[in-house]
C-alpha cells in the first residue's frame, strides 16, 4: 500500500504538466521508478476502458471476487471500472448481482466505511509540492456512470501524484450510482491518502428516497433482503463520508458551501429540568459566519442533516448556494442552508487565509432559475471574484439530468479542475462532454412528474422519508 510520506521524492522523471486548457496529452512513456510503474499500468488498463463507439466489448471475468488478502490492487479497481462499463451495456440492471455479489460489496463497503467514518469532518489535504504534483476537484455526478469513467480517464487516474476530491452527489437522478458509488469507493480503499470523497445533499435517506437511487438498489438486487441490505449500507457509509476539504492550506471545496456559526447555548438551566432542552429561535439570531473549528465539531453521521436545532453546520455545508446580494440569509428556495453574497466569500477567505473556494450542488436545470449567476453551459461557473480570491461552482455531469421530460436538453458539458503544485490555487478548468450514446435503460424515480430545482424542500417529506414508498414532485438539485 502507498503511504503519504514516500510520493513524488522518489520520482525519476515526472509526467509532463497538463496545460491549463481541455486538451489532454497522453500519458509518457512508461519509465521505470516504482512509482512510475504505477502510471505505466494504470495507462494500460485505462486504454480497455470505454472507447467513444459504445465502450468494453469483451466480456470480463464475473462474477468480481474480493482479493483473498483483502488488499485491493491498481489492476482490481481497474477491471471493476470496466466491468461495470461492460455490465451497464451488456447486462439487465436486475443481473449486476452476478457481477458484484453482496458479499463483495459488502466487503468493500465495510473496508471504505471504516476508512471515512475515521476522517475529520473537514480532511486537510497536504500533497507534496514537488513538481508534477496535482489535485483534481470533481463535482456532481449523480450515478452518470460513464461520464465518470471518461473523466478519470481524461484526468489521469488517482495515484501517488495526483490526488482526488470528489464533492459529493454521487447518487440519485442517474441511472447508475449504485456502481459510481461503488467504484469510488474502491478507489478511497485503494488509495486512502489520495482520494476523497465528501458528501454531498443527495447522500441521505431524504434525497435517495426521492431522486431514484433507493430504488434504483431495490431494483438491481431484488426489493427483500439483499436490496434493502445493500441500501442500507450504503445510507450508513453516507453517514461516514467528511464535510468539505482544505487543499494545501489554500481552496476549500464542500458540495454547497460555506456555514453558519452556531451561537452558543445558554449554560444557565432552571433546576430539575436537567433535560429540558434549550430551543434558540434562529430568526431571533443574526447569522454570521462559523469558524474552522466548529465545523470540526459538527456530528456529521446524521442520516439527513437537520434544518433545525443546533446541529445546523453539516446541513449549511451541503445544502447552501451562493447569491449576488450580500450577506448571509436562510436559503429560502431550498429550506434548508444559506444563501451567501460576495462579502461572506470575502470574509471566509480572509478570515482562514484562503484563496478559493470550490463548491458544487448547482447543475444547469438549477441555474436556469438564478438570474445574476452564470448558467452551467461548460461544467462550471466563476462566482465572485473579491479581493482574497475566487468563488467558483463546479458540476461535473454533463448532459443532465440523464432522464428529461422534454426533447430540448440543457446539453451542458461537465468540468473538473485541475490545482498543480507548488500552490494548488491556480484552477485549470477541463470541460468535457457526455458519453453519447447512454445505455438504454428505465429511470428509477418520476422524472416527468418532478418539478425543477429550487422548489422549496418539504421538511415534512424529509421526516417521513423512511415510510415512502413512491417518488413524489420535489426536486433539488
Ligand atoms: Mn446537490
């Protein structure tokens, strides 16, 4: 396994820089370094990934077994990936069971599981600053399998030097987040210290009730024991994955944004009603900005972050948007996070030194309705531009939402983006489009019957999520 103290000191002769636009080079030739070995390899197995005219055609060894050893290799992520492409091609949804059998996926979802549930709720990510050290960003990819496969591809897969953070939405809304979940999470096993995988508003029990992917598991192993088993699961591993990330001491990135600073409760209690608890009315409160070590201290293994109380930081996290106007107000249109204006960007990067801020959460059917914010056309967005530095939405599904009630599509490509060293806070953006064409396949929730993002979320629904059982007309995106 690769430790975080040995990468790039060893490297004999590292990969040319990636420029700063969409074009991609192809990887060197392979050298002869340990760590280079590395590359070497993982340009090989990517080449039998999926080519543009409809990807893996030969037909894997399945059904996929966990290593006796229980040590996942470059070569065993590798082949997941492109057995799922082949499978999401070849295969009925109701078959991935002969694909990933439980077991496995159970096995993988524990060893990942304990990994996340270990990691502070705001992971500093600290790569080397040697050269040819670079971390990607990845936004939303709601289970566009493909697209995903095509961007790990584009990017150079995770490794020693090149890092990895995803901003959360893995699921729901796509057709296949059971298997981008999964292989993601085979990379965080793999590569514990060099991809991270924050979480986003749709890992929860509220959105995936909703958005498709509860249903899209019961569908795929079966709605008794093994779906509900393997939902199950992966509602807990959501539970595990951490808040937001600070790269290089210089970009926090978080799938909605910033938060708010919990005012503190009242010590005083009137005696003999030890339990009684102390409600703060947050309209009677002024909002201002949190602190670094409240976000720290928030209890993130919640199934869905709570709208009220005091436990308010893990929800403002996911669920906030950015705005023109300036300063801090409840976000009204979603009832759950904050709306933000250029003044806070400032004062955040200010007051903890930092040069950008990478958010996500908002695709291009959500910026539609947001006048004054740039639409989702290239896969991101530059927000505000103050004087400590940058705001910037980044949304990496392109041609979303996958299932649409109309023919016009918003057509949007996706981005990621690129932070090299020594700094890590120059972004280079890479737009790209979808795989076209999709795998035919059924979407897992009412697509034609739910209204656009930014309708108000119906905190009534997010209680009773557990007991629904058909998908209802609220969307968020
Ligand atoms: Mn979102």
């Amino acid at each position: 396994m690769l430790s975080q103290s040995d990468d790039a000191t060893t490297t004999e002769s590292s990969p040319p820089p990636e420029s700063a636009v969409t074009v991609v080079q192809p990887p060197p030739p392979p050298p002869s370094s340990s760590s280079d070995d590395f590359f070497s390899s993982a340009s090989v197995s990517s080449s039998s990934l999926s080519d543009e005219n409809g990807g893996t055609q030969t037909r894997p060894q399945i059904p996929i077994a966990w290593p006796s050893d229980g040590v996942l290799t470059l070569d065993w992520v590798t082949n997941l990936m492109s057995t799922f492409d082949w499978s999401s091609r070849n295969l009925r949804p109701t078959e991935l069971p002969t694909v990933l059998p439980v077991e496995v996926f159970d096995a993988l979802v524990l060893t990942a599981s304990k990994i996340l549930h270990k990691e502070t709720n705001c992971v500093r990510i600290e790569p080397d600053r040697d050269d040819g050290v670079s971390v990607v960003v990845v936004g939303d990819v709601h289970g566009q399998l493909h697209d995903v496969l095509f961007l790990l591809k584009d990017a150079g897969l995770p490794s020693e030097n090149r890092f990895f953070v995803f901003n959360g939405d893995y699921v729901d809304r796509g057709a296949w987040g059971l298997e981008t979940f999964v292989l993601l999470l085979a990379w965080k096993v793999f590569l514990p210290q060099r991809v991270f995988l924050l979480r986003g508003n749709h890992e929860s029990k509220y959105c995936t009730s909703v958005y498709g992917f509860e249903k899209e598991v019961l569908a795929k192993y079966g709605d008794k024991r093994d779906g509900k088993h393997v939902y199950r699961k992966c509602l807990g591993c959501f539970e595990g994955l951490p808040l937001a990330s600070i790269i290089a001491g210089r970009v926090y990135t978080a799938h909605g944004g910033i938060f708010r600073n919990i005012p503190a409760t009242p010590s005083k209690r009137p005696k003999g009603k030890k339990n009684r608890k102390v409600i703060l009315n947050p309209e009677s409160v002024p909002l201002s900005l949190g602190s670094m070590e409240e976000l720290s201290k928030a209890r993130r293994s919640v199934l869905d972050p709570p709208w009220e109380g005091q436990n308010l930081i893990p929800g403002d996290v996911l669920w906030s948007d950015p705005s023109m106007k300036p300063g801090l107000s409840p976000n009204k249109e979603r009832g759950i996070g904050l709306l933000w204006g250029p003044d806070c960007t400032e004062d955040f990067l200010k007051k903890f030194n930092l040069k950008l801020i990478i958010r996500s959460h908002e695709g291009p059917d959500a910026r539609e309705k947001r006048p004054g914010l740039g639409r989702m056309d290239e896969g991101y967005t530059i927000d505000h531009v103050v004087e400590s530095g940058k705001l910037i939405t980044l949304f990496s599904a392109p041609d979303y939402p996958q299932f649409q009630a109309t023919e016009e599509r918003y057509k949007n490509k996706g981005a990621y983006i690129v932070l090299e060293s020594p700094n890590f806070d120059a972004p280079a953006f890479h737009s790209f489009e979808a795989i076209m064409p999709r795998p035919k396949v059924n979407p897992y929730y009412d697509f034609e019957d739910v209204i656009d993002s930014d309708e108000e979320l119906d905190l009534s629904m997010m209680v009773e999520a557990s007991s629904m059982s058909s998908p209802s007309p609220v969307v968020i995106s």
